[in-house]
C-alpha cells in the first residue's frame, strides 16, 4: 500500500533497528472457500471515496463472508480474528476531525485490499504473533490475515511477516497528543532466531499487505539487515 510508513530507531553498520511486530504465517484460506461473487457486482470505491465514507456495503459484505468463514473454522484458534474484523465492520463512525491520514482510513485501504484479493482468486494466510506481549498481560492478542500469491503457497519453511507500525501526534494548543495508529507496513523476513545486540535479526525479501489489528501489544525490537545492493 502506497502512503505506508517504516518506522526506523537508527541505522548502523549492522542495519536498520526498527521496532514492531514479528508474525508466523499459518493456515491458507483457498478462493475456493469464500462465496463466489460476480464481478459485475463489484463496486470499488476509490481512495477519496474510501476517506469520505469508508468501505461500501458490497465490501462489507464480502468481509463479513470471511468472518463467517474464520467462525466455521476452529474457533479457538480464530475467534479473536473473527470478533475483531466483526467489530471493525459493525463500527461505521467516521473521524469528526479532518487528518489527512486518519487511523480508520489506514484500515479501510488495507481492508480493501483483502476485499481486491478474494475477488481476483488471490490466496489469504492467517498469521499468529511469535514475539512480544500485551502490557501487564492484558489485551487481546493481535491477529491478522495477509494476502498471498500463488506461487508463494509453496515456499518452504516458515515463513515470517514483520510489521512496522508508528503513531503520529495531534497538535493541541502546547501539547502533542498521540494517536493509537497511523500507518503501517509490512514485508515477509527471514528470521533465524538469534539476536544481535539484543535484538532479533531480520532480513527482508518482499512487501505484503494485510490486515492487522493491535490492542496494547508491545513492540519488539530488531535489526533488518542491510539490502545485499548496498553492501557490494
């Protein structure tokens, strides 16, 4: 998604420190197993529209599909993904304040890219969170749903996810307010495990969109290594 933002700490020879979210991808979700839909049917709105007045009824509607897909699945390992994308879809307040990047906003553009992806026989990929913890153990447990290409269905081993997320400040009068989210982006990483400098080490390979939803996690901090062009 155009407009993300790759939260960065410092640089150093060892690379970039950020802080964030790593994810384990899991369980595929076929075209297949979603309603099928006409694409006559289809209304996209575009980004202005989306900004106005948020997702359309037709996205609302494939979106709750797949919440009620996530809730015939086993439920205990997708429930807080199914009430969170539910709760999202039901809450349709718009931001009285005018910001040229709400958080809402962030959500429908990634929102309807999920949407895009079931329409166009793309694959979607549960993810679960490996590192990081609520504060003071309280929370729920953030979950997301990636969309995926074909050919990477079959790639071999685990496969990882980080999100960069940051939040941007309102102005008051003397003071700055935070807000709870800004915009994020995530990349698929490889991620051996170990830590440098105290930090979980990640190598970057491509971005991916998804959808994701936080509620007092914690971010983690890592290194990502240095794109192997600027190291010759």
């Amino acid at each position: 998604m155009k407009h993300c933002r790759f939260s960065v700490s410092y640089l150093s020879k060892a690379g970039i420190h950020t802080k964030g979210f790593l994810w384990k991808l899991l369980d595929m979700i076929r075209p297949d197993c979603l309603r099928k839909t006409s694409l006559s049917n289809r209304k996209s709105p575009s980004q202005k529209g989306l900004y106005r007045h948020g997702l359309n009824d037709y996205q609302r509607s494939r979106l709750f599909d797949l919440v009620g897909l996530l809730n015939q699945r086993d439920k205990r390992r997708y429930k807080r993904l199914a009430d969170d994308l539910d709760d999202y879809l039901r809450n349709r307040e718009r931001p009285i304040r005018r910001d040229d990047w709400p958080p809402r906003f962030a959500m429908d553009v990634m929102a309807a890219g999920i949407v895009d992806a079931m329409d166009t026989g793309q694959y979607l990929q549960i993810a679960r969170l490996i590192k990081g913890s609520s504060r003071g153990g309280q929370g729920k447990s953030c979950h997301t749903v990636f969309v995926r290409d074909y050919n990477e269905r079959h790639s071999s081993g685990p496969t990882y996810v980080f999100t960069s997320w940051t939040r941007t400040d309102n102005q008051v009068g003397d003071e700055a307010t935070c807000k709870a989210l800004a915009k994020y982006a995530s990349m698929e990483v490889s991620f051996d495990g170990k830590a440098r400098h105290g930090m979980g080490s990640l190598k970057s390979k491509r971005w991916i969109n998804g959808l994701c939803f936080f509620d007092g996690e914690v971010k983690s901090s890592y290194i990502v290594a240095w794109p192997d062009s600027l190291c010759r």
